[in-house]
C-alpha cells in the first residue's frame, strides 16, 4: 500500500503503465437525502469508466490526466486545487461572459471560473469532502506543534558538534507524505549498494519533509497575508514588481518551517533574507515553470507572471543569458525537483551570498551558527544526490549547480541595478515594503 501526496510519484506510476494499481480510498459521510445519494453513486459510476485506452484516468471537469478520485470524482491537481479554493466561495463571487456555457478544457479551464466550478460540481465534486476552518486551523497547530517541537530539539544540542536530529518530527505529519514507498525504495538502496549509501532513514525523513513544506508554503503564506493579490493582473512596472511579493512571502512562509534557520538570531535571519533572496527567487521559479505553456504560475489561482517589462528593460542578450541559466536549472529540477528544494535552503542560509558592490551586508550576528545550519544543509544534499544518483552523477550536478548559480547570482544583480536604474520616485512609492526590501531600497 502507498499512501502519498507526492505528484511526481503518482505521475512515474502513470507512466509505468501501472495506473491499475492505484486505488484511493475516501471515508463516507452522512446523508439523509437519498435522492442526492442516488445521482452521486450515478455520477461515481460513470466517473469509473472514465479511463483512456491505456488505462490513465482522466479528469471528468477538463479532460486532463487525473490522479484518482478528488473530493468525490475523478479529477487532476488542477482542478482539485481550483475547486478546494472555489468550492464554499459564493455563487455571486463567479461571473460567466459566455451565458454560462463556456467549454471546460485542459487548454481553456482557466477562461472561466463560474462554468469550471459548475462543471465541477456537476461532475460530482463534493463540498462536503473539503476540509472546514476549523479543520484547517487544527492541521496548522499541529505543524506549529511540530515545528516548536524541532526548534527545541535543535535548540538543546546547539553546543554539539553533532548534526540536527529529525526524531522529533510528529508522526502525525509524516504520515501526509509517502513514507512506504520511500522505505521501500531506501531498503533496496541499502540491498543494492550497501558499501555506498550514505542517506540514513532520518535524512530521507527530513528531505521528504522539507519537500512536505515546500509544496504547501502557498497555504502557509495565506494564513501568514500576501501583500498582493497573486489573481489580479500586472499591467504597470511598478506592478509587475509587486506581483514578485507574492512570491517572495511564499518563500519566506517555506523558510520559516524550517527548524534551523527559525531558531537563528532575528537580525541575522532579516540580513539572510533581505540579501539571498533575490536571486534565490529566480531559482525558486523553475519549480513553477510549466514547459507547455511557457508560463511562470505557482498556484492555479494566479495570473502567470508577466516579463514582457524586463524583456524591453533588460535587452536581447541578458533575457538570452537569463533564458539559458534558467534552462540549466530547469533541466535538473526536472531531473529531481527536491535537489532545488534544498538547494534554495542552503542559498538562503549562506553569508555573502550577495555580490553587491558598496559591500554593505552586515556582519552576522551569530555567524557559527548560520555556518552550521548551511553545513548541515550541503552534506544533507550531496548525501541525498550521491545515494539517489550515483556517485559519478553526484560530482556532475554539484558542478553544474554551482556554475549555474554563479552565472545567475552575477545576471540577478545586473537585474536589479537595470530595476533601481528605471524606477521613477513615483514607481518606487508605488511600491510594497517587501519589494523595496528585496531591491535595497531605503
């Protein structure tokens, strides 16, 4: 039995033809009206037979691959997102422009909130199947619990020279990732090259984690405010610019679950964040990069990122060595996206990061300590590259990583000096705190 979340793992089942094996199951709830439950079970049986020839389910609202079944029907993540954060919304909230009869499909889902939602409903997606308030703010205590109770953990052997434990995860929270299929895969590591494994089961725990974290920093950044509406589109510079504070607040919600840079010193964290994150940002967006729409988009909700403005500010040949940096990066999180993942962890956590030219990041207050967490950081990382991948491969990527990040921590800083070159008083005013954060704009 695999229980998961892991996307990447449902879709290398997909594509192993091996579908049939996937089977999810979902808890009944209580329903007095018989009537509803007689077209439910309908629509639940018709939903079964929504299967291609080769066995891959197929969404019922927009035609795209599915998973399995999403709130009561056979659904993709796409559209699973999009009715999880639609579902209770008021009717009034959706306006259709088309007399509500606009085609729901993998290419045009996104034209039209109010017939997708209808489609989904009619399609046999629940309400009742969402998780409430309440509900949610139980699940946000418990990772609040977990969290402190890795903070104190880490907090007690501080003066060892030992690495941070993970024990103190809750069990809680990894059973909300794939820890079958992970001890399966970890056990015929070891089976298979015993003299070379070097990612205990605690490491693996902790890379799975973090992985955990990271896919769900855009609920966290929710609960925590964005300082911009990520559905609203950019049609001005100043905008546009804005719109990266979406962004940016995911990446810092994804931080702070982080036991090792939560417990540095305040004033160091704000030095880390205020001088790494820019160009971690960059690197962040391959993660979010979809290669068939040639789109930046993090979350269904948003609008994709627009760069017709730095395409006319930053000139053919910088988009050109932008586009190739990217490319490079793009390739290994396609390759495996946790090795990004951690990547961005270690780049938040270094000093000196920044190459900025008047030399004015300032002197870390607990520097050993930022150093630790790093540390601990890169060995977790080529300890997990050089047990997935190979010895031989390991040497490759950590090259490539970090040529690549020179490449594009020298390209990002001419961005943000051709950014302060363009912005008007008015513009800068325009702008969020965070955003003149980021651009170290006093």
């Amino acid at each position: 039995m695999i229980i998961t979340a892991d996307e990447s793992i449902i879709e290398q089942i997909e594509k192993g033809n091996n579908v049939s094996l996937l089977k999810q199951i979902t808890l009944p709830f209580e329903n007095n009206n018989s009537e509803q439950a007689n077209q439910q079970n309908e629509v639940r049986s018709s939903n079964k037979k929504i299967k291609t020839r080769d066995g891959s389910l197929i969404c019922v609202v927009c035609g795209s691959l599915a998973t399995g079944y999403n709130f009561g029907a056979i659904a993709c993540e796409s559209c699973k997102a999009f009715f999880r954060r639609n579902a209770r919304k008021e009717p009034s909230t959706f306006h259709c422009n088309n007399n509500s009869d606009c085609k729901i499909t993998i290419e045009t889902r996104r034209n039209c909130q109010a017939c997708r939602l209808a489609k989904c409903f009619k399609s046999g997606m629940q309400c009742d199947r969402l998780l409430t308030i309440e509900q949610k703010a139980v699940k946000c205590r418990q990772l609040e619990e977990n969290r402190n109770l890795a903070l104190e953990s880490n907090s007690n052997t501080n003066t060892e020279v030992s690495h941070p434990s993970t024990s103190t995860f809750s069990d809680d929270l990894l059973t909300l990732i794939d820890t079958d299929i992970l001890l399966t895969d970890f056990t015929d590591l070891l089976l298979s090259q015993p003299q070379q494994t070097l990612l205990s089961w605690e490491d693996l725990q902790r890379v799975e984690t973090i992985s955990f974290f990271y896919q769900n920093r855009i609920e966290f950044a929710i609960r925590d405010g964005l300082p911009w509406d990520p559905s609203m589109q950019s049609r001005t510079f100043s905008q546009v610019l804005n719109s990266q504070s979406v962004s940016v607040m995911r990446l810092l919600s994804f931080s702070k679950q982080i036991p090792e840079f939560n417990q540095l010193n305040v004033d160091d964290k704000v030095t880390l964040i205020k001088y790494n994150l820019p160009t971690v940002l960059g690197i962040n967006s391959v993660l979010s990069y979809n290669t068939e729409t040639e789109q930046l988009i993090e979350s269904d909700s948003d609008v994709p990122f627009n760069t017709q403005f730095f395409r006319v500010l930053h000139g053919y040949n910088v988009c050109m060595q932008i586009r190739k940096i990217f490319t490079s990066f793009l390739h290994i999180a396609k390759y495996d996206r946790k090795i990004i993942e951690l990547i961005i962890i270690i780049l938040i956590l270094t000093k000196g990061f920044s190459i900025t030219s008047d030399h004015d990041e300032p002197i870390l207050n607990d520097e050993i300590s930022v150093y630790r967490a790093q540390n601990y950081y890169i060995e977790l990382l080529s300890k997990y590259i050089e047990t997935m991948h190979g010895y031989e491969k390991a040497i490759k990527l950590f090259s490539e990583l970090v040529v690549h990040i020179i490449s594009w921590q020298t390209i990002q800083e001419e961005i943000r000096k051709d950014v302060l070159r363009t912005l008007s008083p008015e513009y800068i005013n325009e702008l969020v705190p965070i955003m003149k954060s980021m651009l170290r704009i006093s």
